[in-house]
C-alpha cells in the first residue's frame, strides 16, 4: 500500500494560478507539494501560451517598423521571414525561462513532482509521477490550479483546425500559413491574426458575435476593427458550421445571417475560448468534476479547504489575474482561512498585443455611459500629442480614462502603441511575497513582532471601527442599512404570509370541488353538484383574493431586493415564467370555463375544466416552490461576475429539496381545504341546514383530511431528515439544541431564554435523533457546533437564525398537526354509519370542528416561518446573506412608507376576504343554486360571480 505523507498545502498546477502563491506558502513556513505534468513552473502560460506568442509578436513588430524604415531614412529591402527561425527564437526564450524556473525551484522548499495529481479522498490527493510511481499527501488545504485548454467547436471536421498550443509550443514545426483563416475572433484570435499579417500572411477572421473582442468595450474594439481594416479580413456575425479538406487546402464553411458562403485557406486556427480542466476526483470534496468552480473574493470554493485560482474558475483567463488570484488564495491559507484579502474580479486590467494594442481595465466608454449616464465623464489624449509616440511614427489612437467623480480611476481604456492598462484605484497591486499574510488593508505588516489591530503592525493600537461610522455606496450608514434590511424583511414577511393564507386553500378546495362534481357526475346525484357549487363559491372568493395579494411579491423581487434579483434572475426567471405562462394561464383560462360554462357546456367538459384548474393550481405551486427550493438548496448553476447562471434546468427540477417540499406542501394544501369543508359543513349540521348533504361533505373531507394529515406527518419526516443533512443548523435551531449529542431528546415545552439553560422542560428521550436519523441513538450537532463550523466555511459572522421563532414555529406546527389528525380521525369515525354516535347529533364535537378550520391556517404559516426564517442569515443558503441582497439605493422612508401602505390594504383585503367568505358559507345550500343546467345561480351565474369577486 502507498503510505501517505503530510502535506500542509498540495498545489495541483505550476502555472500562474499555483506557482506564486506556492512560493510565498512556502516562505511562510508551510509543507507545500507542488504537482505539475511539465514539472515545471510556467504552466500553459510558459508551455504553449503568453510567453512564446509574445516572443513571436516581437518578432512580427521588428519586421513592421522594418517596413517603415524609409520614414526614419533608412532604405533597403524588407527582412525576409524565415519562419523556421522565428520558431527558434521563440523555443530558446522558453527553454531560458524553464531553466529560471528550475534554479528558482531548487532554491525553494517546494517538493516537486511531474505527474498527475487526482483526488481520492476529503483530505488525500494521489501523485502518479511521470516514470510511474505512485505517491499520496494527506493535505490540509488544496489549491487546485489546472488552468485551462483550448475549446473546439462541435462542428464536423473541427479536428483539422490547429490551436494556438499548437503554434506556440516548445517544438513546433508547423509550415508557415500564408492563408490562415482564424475562428474566433477574441484576444487570442486577434493577435494571432495581426502577428501573422506582420510576418507576411493574410488572415482572415470569423467571429459569431456582431462586433470584435467580445466582452470588451464597444467603442474600443469597433476602432481596433477599422484600424485592422485593409490587413486582416474581419467578418462578424458569420457563424462555422464545419470544415473540410480538399485539395491540400483547408475549406471553412460558413453561415451568416443572410447567406452561407465558403473560405478556403492553407490553415485554421481554432481560437474559440477555453474551458477549464479539472483533476479528477473533485468529487471526494463534494465539488463538480467539470465546468469552472464557483469561487469567492478569496478563492475558496463552496469546500473550504479547498482554493481555486486562475482559468480553473473561469473569471478571468488571465496570466496576470491568475497570478494575483494566487497570491489572494495564499495569503488566506496562511491566516488560518481569515479574509485577509480579495481579489477584485470587475478591476481586472486587459491586454490585446495586437497592432495596435487594446487595453482596458474596469468600464470602456461606451459601458461607463450605459451604466453612469450622464455623470460619466470620457476624455481622450491623442497619442499623437505623445513625443514618444510620434518619434516612433506611431502616432494613432488615444488613451480615454473613463470615469464618473467620486471614481477618478474606477474604468480606463487605451487603444494605440504600446497601452498599459492601470488598475483602478483603490485595488493594490499584488503584493511581494512575503513570510507573512499581509493584513486586512492588503499591505504587508512593517514589523516582524505580533500583528497588531488593524493589521498595520508597528506599535500603538488601531482604534477599533465604530459600524455607525462604516456608510454604504448611497451615504447611509451600517444602521440605517441594518433598519432598512429589517424593514424589507418584515414588510415581505407580511406580504407573503397574506398571500399564504389564500394559496393553500386554492390549491386543496380545487380538488374537493373537482371530486365533489365528480361524484355528482358519476352518480347522476344532484345533492353533490349543489355541494360542489356551494364549495365553488367559496373556491372563487379565495381565488380571486389570492391573485390579488400574489401580485406585488414579483414586484417587491426587483424593488426592494435588487440585489437578490440580480444575483438569481437567471435561475429565478425560468420556474417563475413557467408558473405564469403554463399553470397560472392554465388555471385562470379554465376557470373562466369553469364558471361560465355550466349550463352551456357538455357535463363532461364542465367537469374536466375544474379538473383542469385543480391541476394547474398545484403545478403552480411545483413551479414557485422549484424557486424556493433553490434557495434552500441550490443546484444546476455557476458563479459569473458575481451572478448565478442556470446551467441545468433539469437539476433544478429534480433537486431533492424540491420534491420533499412540494410534496408536504401540496398535502398540507389538502388538508387546509379539509379542514375548512369540515368546518362549514359543521356549522351547517349546527344550524340544522340541508344535514344529509353537508352530513355527506363532512364524510368525504373528514376521511380525505386524515389521509392526507398521515401523508403529511410522513412527507414532514422525511423533509427534516433531509433538513439535517443539507441544513444542520435549521435542524438544531428547531429543537433549540446548542450542544451535540448523541441520542439527543426532543423537547415538547422549553420555559427559559432558549440561551442554552432551560428553567423548566418536558422532553422525549431520543426522539430528535430518530427525527433527524432514523437512529436511537443519532447523533444531532448542536448549534455552537454548527456555528464553528459556519464561520470556518463562510468567514467570521453569525449564522444562528432566531432561536425562539425556530423552537416555536416548529412546534405549534406540528402540535397543531397532529391535533387536527385527532379531530378529523374523530369526525370521520362519528360520519360512519356503524357508529353509536352521529356527527350531526354530537353538537360538541361540530363546535370544535368549527374552531378547528383556523387550525391549518396557523399551522402552514408557522411552518413557512419555520422554513425561511431558520434558514437565515441566508437569502440563498451558502451563496448570498439576505443582508447583501437588499437594493441599495432605497431610502429607509420609502420602505417604510410602502411597508406601512401594504399592511394597511392587506388588512383590508383580509377583512373583505372573511366578510365574503363568512357571507357564501352562512348561505343555505338552495341559494344561488338556480335551475339544473342554468345559468342563474352559483358559480355558473355571472352577476353572482361579479359581485362576491369585484
């Protein structure tokens, strides 16, 4: 068996996003293990890349300022290329670059090895070295820094395009191409095809996009554009559909808007983007084995131990960002995981080393006008005012810093001779290596003694940071954000749980009403269909007021939370779409139906249309609640610039949250429905109205409601067990559990301050680890845990949700649950006709059957509290804190002013909705029923519809 060594940090990559933090891990006194298949520093970069394209650009620029020498006085031919030779330069600069490295190397602690590294288990990663020999490290922390390689098109005959590996690497003996038709024209294919036009050739590029560069400025690159024009054949918006050879020749087929046309050439260059390449076995550490890893501002993956730096996340495919995205990870590893640093992925200086160069770093102008309008500010310096620049007859193009006060640095571009791109103040520029981490301020300390508060070093103490001080980019400070955020919260809160009150009851009175007609259409039974057009209106009340409230939610998604749409609304906007295009249009369609339709339909087509309503209605809540789900469990994205994109919608829809949340949801639906056509039939029995058809009623939701409270109590069992995995803490913060155990009990009443000493409690031994588990003697991590394990993962902060809304929330829940089991599994018993005792004779129990209809009411808005509120501080949980998805330009008054408006016409609403609701169910069970097969009455009757709707 291979043993296993020890490893503090395991580096898998040499290239720019490994190597430099490498290095200053390894200064900072840290058992650091390089893995590398060259063996050597440089990566991708050094191999195949930057260093020896560049190394032949200087070529191709000697050999255009050569053909410009008759403006300095100098006459003569044009240096002939000899491409042979080119390459030849271009191999000794990066041979003399690998022997720097290996001097470098040797110097340094870093144990090296050439082979393949691959995970095989949480914390071990296996070395299979180039002659064959087998090595494992058990790491504490893994940078994994594999960089990326070049993309080909999936169109037939992709292979006999080259890439720009295989032009440039350390070897190459490729003809030189006189005709090279380039595919792709981002940075790569645009300097590719300019050195070549230099060297003799003349390229032609293709690029899908309607303009040059994309991803760059607008501006700046349609001016690169027409300053390659006359040089390079430019054709944007041409999509290649294949290539193919004949007659030694490369045919590159094409289709662009208008018509399909053919180029031919003596070679292709595929220059068509990089993906990342990932080692295998990420799925030990509970990553993706492929596509780019989500990282944060300081490198960390959604595993905490686990770093990724450079192309491998797929932010910036950069040499230059992979080297400070590097030095951020390494800087975090040596502080112990602290957030010491940041990389800065929207400050990202570019390069194009075409001729002439592009540069740009933060907004381009055209962006800065789009994005600040007005208070944009874009000023140009011709370089030809520039002395250098006209000594060198290069005088073409300026440098424009972009800008909007306070930002006097916040965005610049250049395009002309020889750009340089600054980073925008007030990111640093990467720091040197160090022997320390540098502190919070980005700057090494200046003393070798403890790091002292503040991070600065030296002596004195750094007085500590009044929040009240610290102001958001609107001029408000940390409280009045901190109020703001309350008041967001609350007023969604209110909002929601209004809106809750309806949708159950929709979604459950749909389907007793559709059995209800079902039975009467079955049975020919005219007592059913007056019972299932009583119901109805009651149905069409609920449903109306349930639209009403449901409105604003969307809207209060892009007002007072603008950051959370931003972040989301690519995998929001997809279920969301689907619920109000299929299953709110289907409903709201058939009901219409519905409603109108009787009397003037066939009793088929009137009874599937209610069909058709229940089932939309229930669709709409898989739909909203495939939303939701994803926020307590998210799946099928990545991270770009800050933003969740869906990359699998099917993920999203197959996420297992989803399923175990729609299933509890949609039953306790049923039982609402129940429970309220229990109750009304109740109090009809009371009042001596029509006993044997509300006697009938009463029969079917009392046996409909305790299936469906069993169904509930069991799809509840499974959601919590699926809870501990995915959200311990909720888990924990339900039974108020601060301390692990093992066998851990379940409390039934807690009086205290939940603070971790109770005063008085009554507990069922066990009963929490077999909630969480399935097992006796489970073990259930409590909340100090939890909470260390959190900051660890996340940073320093509070991941503890309100303890006493979770320890209550959860409980009146399923209290409440298990008592209406009760109350139905009793009414159900007296409705049977081999009973002693009759429902309609037992006048205590329809009292309490007519409480009871608040019952599941309380309980679904507790267990919505339950869910969102335990989930907390996140908005999505491990991805985004709702404290970072409030909009930041929304005063606290309009907040408040809306809060207030909005409780107030809920209000209103929720006493229409009781008085409209009290009024259709007092009614006898003859009025409004009309004639059979009228129109007059009922649901069927428009005027009567109008009135209890509008």
């Amino acid at each position: 068996m291979t043993q296993v060594e020890d490893a503090d940090v395991v580096v898998i990559g040499a290239g720019g996003g490994g190597y430099p933090g490498a290095f200053f891990l390894d200064r900072a006194g840290r058992r650091v293990v390089l893995v590398d298949p060259v063996g050597n520093l440089g990566g991708d970069c050094l191999a195949e890349g930057c260093v020896p394209s560049k190394a032949v650009r200087e070529v191709a620029l000697a050999r255009a300022r050569a053909r410009r020498q008759g403006f300095f006085g100098l006459h003569g031919p044009a240096p002939e290329v000899d491409w042979k030779g080119v390459l030849g330069h271009k191999d000794r600069v990066q041979r003399r670059r690998y022997a720097q490295h290996e001097a470098e190397l040797v110097r340094s602690g870093i144990r090296m090895h050439r082979g393949v590294a691959r995970v095989v288990g949480p914390d071990l990663v296996e070395v299979e070295e180039a002659e064959g020999e087998l090595r494992r490290y058990r790491f504490g922390d893994l940078v994994v820094a594999t960089g990326s390689a070049p993309s080909r098109l999936p169109v037939p005959g992709a292979e006999l395009a080259v890439t720009s590996h295989d032009l440039f690497r350390l070897g190459a003996d490729l003809p030189f191409p006189e005709r090279p038709v380039v595919i792709g024209g981002g940075y790569i294919g645009v300097e590719v095809a300019s050195m070549l036009e230099h060297l003799g050739s003349r390229p032609v590029i293709l690029e899908v996009e309607d303009q040059l560069l994309p991803g760059f400025d607008v501006s700046l690159a349609g001016q690169l554009a027409d300053a390659l024009a006359g040089r390079v054949g430019v054709h944007l918006g041409v999509r290649v559909t294949g290539l193919r050879q004949e007659g030694g020749e490369v045919v590159v087929e094409c289709h662009s808007v208008d018509h399909r046309f053919e180029l031919r050439g003596d070679l292709a260059v595929m220059a068509t983007g990089r993906h990342p390449v990932l080692p295998e076995g990420l799925g030990h550490l509970g990553l993706p084995e492929q596509g780019p890893l989500a990282v944060d501002a300081q490198l960390r993956t959604t595993n905490p131990r686990v770093y990724a730096p450079g192309d491998v996340n797929g932010r910036t495919p950069l040499f230059h960002a992979a080297v400070r995205q590097s030095l951020v990870a390494a800087h975090v590893i040596a502080a112990g995981g602290q957030p010491v640093d940041a990389m800065a992925f929207d400050a990202v200086p570019m390069t194009v080393f075409s001729e002439p160069e592009l540069a740009q770093v933060g907004l381009g102008p055209a962006a800065a006008r789009a994005e600040l309008g007005d208070a944009a500010v874009v000023t140009r310096a011709p370089f030809e005012l520039d002395a250098r620049a006209r000594s060198e007859r290069r005088s073409w193009g300026w440098t424009p810093p972009s800008s909007s006060p306070p930002w006097p640095s916040r965005c610049s571009g250049a395009l002309g001779p020889r750009t340089w791109p600054r980073w925008p103040s007030p990111t640093p520029w990467p720091p040197r290596p160090s022997a320390r981490p540098p502190g919070p301020d980005g700057r090494e300390p200046a003393s070798k003694g403890p790091q002292r508060a503040g991070g600065q070093g030296g002596s004195g103490r750094a007085r500590p940071v009044d929040p009240r001080e610290v102001r958001s980019t609107t001029g408000a400070t940390s409280e009045e954000v901190a109020v703001r955020e309350l008041l967001d919260r609350w007023q969604f809160g209110v909002t929601i749980v209004y809106h809750f009150l309806f949708v159950p009851l929709t979604i459950g009175l749909g389907v007793l009403v559709a059995w209800m007609q079902t039975l009467a259409y079955r049975r020919d039974d005219p007592e059913w269909d007056r019972l299932a057009r009583f119901f109805g209106r009651l149905f069409l009340i609920n449903f109306a007021m349930g639209v009403v409230t449901g409105i604003v939610q969307e809207f209060q998604f892009g007002m007072n939370w603008s950051n959370y749409s931003v972040f989301v609304g690519n995998i929001f906007g997809a279920p969301l779409a689907m619920e109000g295009l299929l299953a709110f249009f289907l409903e709201s369609t058939f009901l219409g139906v519905w409603v109108f339709g009787r009397g003037r339909l066939s009793k088929r087509v009137h009874l599937a249309s209610i069909w058709l309503v229940a089932f939309g209605s229930t669709v709409s809540a898989l739909f909203i609640l495939a939303a939701n789900a994803w926020m307590q469990h998210p799946v099928g994205y990545r991270i770009v610039d800050h933003k969740a994109l869906l990359t699998d919608i099917w993920a999203v829809f197959a996420n297992s949250t989803l399923w175990a949340e729609f299933s509890h949801t949609v039953l306790a639906a049923f039982v609402t429905a129940a429970m309220v056509v229990l109750g009304v039939s109740a109090w009809q029995m009371l009042k001596r109205r029509h006993v044997p058809a509300f006697g009938r009623a009463a029969r079917l939701a009392a046996g409909f409601g305790a299936v469906c409270l069993l169904a509930t109590i069991t799809t509840g069992d499974l959601q919590a067990r699926l809870m501990d995995e995915q959200q311990p803490m909720k888990m924990a913060a339900a039974e108020a559990l601060y301390r692990s155990a093992d066998g851990a009990s379940f409390s039934l009443l807690t009086i205290g301050n939940l603070s971790g000493q109770p005063i008085f409690q009554i507990r069922v031994p066990h009963l929490l680890s077999l909630i969480a588990d399935l097992s006796y003697d489970g073990k259930v991590q409590g909340i100090d845990e939890i909470q260390r394990q959190e900051a660890k993962r996340y940073g320093p902060g509070s991941y503890v949700p309100v303890i006493w809304v979770t320890y209550w929330s959860f409980r009146l829940m399923v209290g409440l649950g298990f008592l209406m089991l009760a109350a139905v599994a009793w009414a159900w018993w007296l409705s049977l006709k081999r009973s002693r005792w009759r429902l309609e004779d037992s006048r205590r129990t329809l009292w309490v059957l007519v409480a009871m209809m608040a019952a599941p009411f309380l309980a679904n808005t507790c267990g919505w509290l339950f869910t969102e509120m335990g989930r907390q501080p996140w908005i999505v949980y491990g991805l985004m804190k709702t404290s970072e998805a409030i909009s930041p330009t929304v005063s606290t008054g309009a907040v408040l002013g809306t809060f207030a408006g909005f409780t107030v016409l809920y209000t209103v609403l929720g006493v229409v909705d009781v008085v409209l609701m009290r009024r259709a169910a007092r009614q006898s069970l003859d009025e409004g029923a009309g004639e059979e097969g009228g129109t007059e009455g009922g649901p069927g009757s428009a005027n009567e519809v109008v009135g209890l709707v509008y």
